[in-house]
C-alpha cells in the first residue's frame, strides 16, 4: 500500500510541474494536484510509520 502511495504521489508532482512550468493550466487544478500529492505523500508515511 505504502508503495502505491509513493507512486502516485511522484505521479503528481511530475503532472503538477508539468502542468505548472509547462503547459500553464488553471492555478486551481494545479494547486489542488499538489495538495493532493502532499496529503498522499504523508499518508504513505504513516502508514511506513506505523509497519515498522
């Protein structure tokens, strides 16, 4: 679980500076795709947290 955790949230970081360096898309969406990675990325690390 905490691996896919991880994917997705790299997934997003990669689509949110793509989408933010690159291609300009609406600031909202944008933001929202890396609060989104943020809030997977520390769920990922409670969950590694709590197995160890």
């Amino acid at each position: 679980m905490k691996t896919f955790l991880y994917t997705i949230t790299i997934l997003v970081v990669i689509i949110w500076a793509l989408g933010f360096f690159v291609y300009a898309i609406g600031s909202l969406l944008i933001h929202l795709l890396l609060i989104l990675a943020v809030i997977c990325g520390i769920i990922g690390y409670k969950i590694k947290s709590a197995t160890d």
